[in-house]
C-alpha cells in the first residue's frame, strides 16, 4: 500500500510509491495535476521529490533519452551506475516492481551519482548561465527555477523577484523561481545566508533547508544549515520568525524575536532544539549588528556603508552629491529598498547591473 502524501519525505519513500513510479515512466495528465498540487502543498518536500525523480529516470532507462543532446551524456551515466551497484540498467525489467531492496540499492547509488552524471547529462539541453553565479534550470509548477551559487571567498548578494534581499555565505546556495505569483515566496537554502524581507502580510515568505522550514511576514534574520552538517541555527535581527524543525507540525513551530535565535542539532535522528539570545559572536556577520540608522549623513558615507555590507559597488558623481545627506532609519528594509530611499530623499534615480549600483542625479544645492 503507497504511503500517503504527508509521510513522502526522503527519496527512499517516493521510490517505494506506485503512483510517484507510474507518474515518471508513464506521465500521464492525471498523475502530473496530482504531483503539481503535491508540490504547491508540501513545498518543502521538493528536493527529495526531484532526487527520487532523477533516480528512477536513470533507473527507467529515460536518462538516455532525456540526456540525447548531450552526447556521451547517458553512456556515462550507465558506467557510473554499473560501477556503483554492479547492475547494468539495460538489463532490468522496468515493466515489473523492483523489490524493496533493489529499490534502497538503487536509490543509493543514484544519490552518489546524480550530481555528476544526471545534471552534467542534461546541462547541454536545460541549463544556461545567466551571469556570474546564475543558473536557470528548467520549470517548476509555478514557474522558471533560479539556482544562485556563491562560489567566492566573501559573501554574495542576491536580490529576489518579490523585492526581497540575501546575503550568502561562501560555499551557499539558494534557489527560487523567477517570478513569486504564489500564495506563499518560497526559497530553498543551502548553507547560510542573512534575509531582509519585504512585508507582505498577505504572502508569507518561507525558507526551507534540509534541516529546518523559517516562515515570516517581512523582518531580517539568518539561517544557517549546511547539508551533512549536524548543526543548523536561525538568528532574528528585527521581527519576528517561526521556525519548524523538519519532519514536525505547525504546532510544534517556534516563535523567535529581536536578537534570539535558535540551534538545532541532529542527535538520534532528530533535531533537538534550543532558544539563547543574540547569536554567538564568533558566528555574527558584520550586518547583523549594522543599525543603518541616518542621521544627516553625507550620501557617499551612506552609500560606502551599503558597499560594505552588501558586497556591492555604488557608482556615482562624487562632485554632484557632495552635498546631499540622507536622514532614515533602514535598519530591515532589503538592499534594493534601501538604495531607492535614499535615492528618493537625494532626487535621484537607481541602475542595478549585477553587483553594480549606477546612481544618477542633478545632485543637492
């Protein structure tokens, strides 16, 4: 009997699914608006459904003839797996149901591989850069998925579709669809990065690691959960967050405010969790302590603040702004809010052209 929707948590558990199977060797209508609104239900449950995806396409044989523009693309892919689990996928049966064991043996060896022959295979017909650390990597039910990596020593910023801002630490990415028309903005973190939020009561903005789902309204805070590691902690600046631990309900979500955070640490297969206060120092980013707060203060110190801790570089006509001071309170506003308030008080217009901020304007009397 398939497990209902609630309990498909981990590849293993959609391999073992009769209808997850059918869905990707058959892809029938009725399977595909079932899987569309499994997804937009459980959001969270998306990389382990794509992983589960990806095994069962090298396993079904379908990798061949979805990697076929990409030349040796699906050969490779049948020599690592031969060599992962000394079973060649030609010659299985895939019109009968592979075995409990066969299945976890299976999935096993696709993890190994997945991302280097699965993704590589499909790279040449799916993928383009779009800049420097862009991917844009094919559809999701509600929309084009971006991939931003940061790939760097020192943090990276992106700027999301919704108006929202993150900063992300070396070795991190995060992933989110191109435009955020949903009922919910959701974002999928690897590794750590500092949020600022725009409010939108009405749409509430998720991220989801692997360990942990943090859920607001519009507020700064970091999460950090890098995938293998035992540890993840989220740290609220301004605002307020609910955070829930993977595999728990709503109910057992935690509330965090103004400079508390929370660890939560993998111990006998589960995340055990615990409230302090401001983060540890050792893991504070210089952002987290930045107030932002203005007071009649030239608009190139201002902007030399932003470029700071936001990695950016802020363009623009030293002479004409020499007397332009800017008074505000940004202290939770995105970094793209921040530049067009600051622009607003200067009469000035903003470009943003990657980590390029270009400011235009007749300057100040």
């Amino acid at each position: 009997m398939d497990r209902p929707d609630y309990d498909l948590n981990a590849p293993e558990d959609f391999l073992q699914n009769n209808r997850f199977r059918d869905w990707v060797k058959h892809r029938s209508l009725e399977d595909k608006i079932f899987w569309e609104d499994f997804l937009n239900r459980y959001p969270e449950k998306r990389p382990a459904y794509e992983k589960a995806v990806a095994m069962l396409l090298v396993i079904f044989g379908n990798a061949a003839e979805e990697a076929q523009d990409a030349g040796e693309g699906a050969g490779r892919l049948r020599e690592m797996l031969s060599a992962a689990t000394g079973i060649d996928p030609a010659e299985t049966d895939s019109s009968e149901p592979l075995p409990l064991w066969r299945w976890l043996r299976w999935s096993a060896a696709a993890v190994l591989v997945i991302g280097l022959g699965f993704w590589w295979s499909r790279a040449g017909r799916d993928s383009r850069i779009a800049g420097k650390g862009i991917a844009v990597i094919g559809n999701s039910a509600s929309g084009e998925w971006i991939i931003r990596e940061n790939q760097s020593q020192t943090i990276m910023l992106v700027n999301l579709p919704d108006g929202s801002s993150v900063l992300l630490s070396k070795g991190s990415s995060i992933r989110f669809v191109k435009e955020m028309n949903g009922a919910e903005r959701d974002v999928f973190l690897d590794g750590e990065g500092f949020f600022e939020v725009v409010k939108n009561p009405a749409k509430p903005f998720l991220v989801h690691t692997d360990k942990l789902t943090t859920r607001v309204l519009g507020t700064s805070f970091r999460v950090k959960s890098f995938p293998g590691q035992a540890e993840a902690e989220v740290a609220v600046k301004t605002g307020k967050v609910a955070v829930l631990a993977d595999g728990d309900d709503a109910a057992k979500s935690l509330m965090l405010y103004p400079n508390q955070r929370v660890s939560l640490i993998r111990k006998n297969d589960r995340l055990v969790s615990s409230v302090t206060g401001p983060a540890r120092t050792e893991a504070t980013i210089p952002i987290e302590i930045e107030p932002f707060n203005f007071q009649f203060t030239p608009v190139s110190e201002a902007f030399k603040t932003l470029e700071t801790h936001y990695a950016v570089k802020i363009l623009f006509d030293v002479e004409k702004m020499s007397q332009c001071t800017v008074t505000a309170s940004l202290k939770d506003e995105p970094f793209l809010e921040k530049v067009r308030l600051i622009c607003l008080a200067t009469e000035a217009s903003f470009i943003v052209d990657g980590d390029i901020v270009s400011i235009s304007g007749a300057g100040c009397p």
